[in-house]
C-alpha cells in the first residue's frame, strides 16, 4: 500500500488507528527463500514494489510475487520474460494487467491525475504501451497518442491540444530515429515533458541517436530517461501528477 492509499483509508475511517500503525512500523524486511524484500517501500516512497524481472527465472518470480502480495495490494513485474505464464499462475486469485514488457497483479488504485503520452511511431509502441500500464498501475489516467511523428506536425498538434483540454500535469514523449519529436512537444506546452529515447533507427549508432539528440535539446522543460526507459518516464510523471497542487 502507498502512503496516499493509506491516508485515503485512514480519512474515510476504514481503517483504525491500530492498523495503520502496522502500515507506519520499521518492520519493512520480509525474507522470502533467499531474497529480502522491502514490502515497505510504498510507505516511503508513495510507488508500489517493482520486481525487475529480465533474468529471473519463472519460479524466483513467482515466489516474489506472492510473497508481495501477501501484504501489498498489487506488485509491478517490468521486463519479465515469462508474463503469460506468469499470468496463467495468478489470475485466478488476483486482477491481471499484463502488456509486452509489464505486467501488473493485483488490485489497481484509482485515477487520480493525467499524464500526456505520445510516441512518434508503430515501432515504438511496446516502450507506450509500458508507460501506460505502470501509469494506471500507480492510480495515473493515461491520455495515449501513438504514431505522431513530426513527419506530419499537425498529428502532434492535436495530441498536445487534447491534453491541455484534459488538465495533463506532465508529458512523456517516446521517439527513437533522431528524437525530434520530444523537443518539438516541449516548445508547445507549459508542463514538464520526459522525453524516452527509443532503440530505433538506422544505421551508425542508431540506438544512440535519440537519446543524444533529446539530451542536446535546446527546451529548459524537457528532462530525458536512458534508451527505452519508459517505466522510469511514468513513475517520475506519475509522482508529479498526483503531487500536483491543485489550485
């Protein structure tokens, strides 16, 4: 549970004293087999726990998981190689949220804050689709627009249009080839943009060239992740649309 769920709770009385005082102990370790798991940390840091599942096996995996779950509401898997297996296993007992590199178990929050998505292409579209799960995954509406690459200016206009009229507090920009897409976001709108590099493109340095491009942007708003990190651009927008101030 995040801090902002357990406030909610807290505020609408349906849990006691005694019980969010179990949240709020220093008692965060769990052990499970040979891993130490944090089962606090959305205490701390308001993002529920994430398990980095590129070189896991399926059973390190799955034993993480239920460990999580038995004290946490939902658990992020990112970059697992075994989601479907994975989703075969849990979906009998929990919500399954499952994309190509995350996939989400558990009870989802709910919405509050949007953030702004747009990336320039198709082949960009596993790194959107990352970002929108985790987005939704942390209680964020996500506003997607995929395939608005400057090859055609008045694609993006309309993205950026729909998400001035939706109260976005951020932007997450995702482009490979050049990148040219977040700087040309970010000289549109007064919000923070996070541009994410993609691994596309051709020829020499080809999965360099976004993330060198958007990082020498002229935009002061424009703030760049490593190549095709969009779990980082929507936990960072995701942080700042529920933190934001409402006036």
């Amino acid at each position: 549970m995040t801090f902002d769920e357990l406030f909610d709770k807290i505020q609408s009385g349906k849990i006691d004293k005694h019980e969010a005082m179990k949240h709020f102990s220093l008692q965060w370790m769990e052990t499970a087999s040979n891993y130490i798991l944090d089962v606090n940390r959305g205490m701390r840091t308001n993002i529920p726990e994430i398990i980095y599942g590129e070189y896991k096996s399926l059973q390190q995996t799955i034993e993480l998981t239920e460990k999580i779950l038995s004290n946490q509401p939902r658990v992020i898997i990112s970059r697992s190689p075994f989601n479907d297996s994975i989703s075969d296993y849990f979906e009998s007992k929990h919500s399954v949220l499952k994309g190509d590199k995350v996939i989400t178990l558990g009870e989802l929050p709910e919405k509050n804050g949007c953030v702004l998505v747009v990336s320039a292409g198709s082949a960009d579209h596993p790194i959107a689709e990352e970002c929108e799960l985790v987005l939704k995954s942390l209680g964020v509406k996500p506003l997607m627009f995929e395939d608005r690459g400057i090859a055609h200016p008045t694609r993006v206009i309309e993205a950026v249009k729909s998400g001035m009229e939706n109260d976005a507090s951020a932007v997450i920009v995702i482009a490979g080839m050049e990148g040219a897409l977040a700087p040309f976001v970010a000289s549109l709108v007064p919000l923070p943009v996070i541009g994410v590099p993609t691994s596309v493109g051709y020829g020499f340095r080809a999965n360099e060239a976004a993330l060198t491009s958007m990082i020498a942007s002229c935009a002061p708003n424009l703030t760049v992740v490593n190549i095709d990190g969009g779990l980082r651009a929507a936990v960072v927008s995701a942080l700042i649309a529920k933190n934001r101030i409402k006036k």
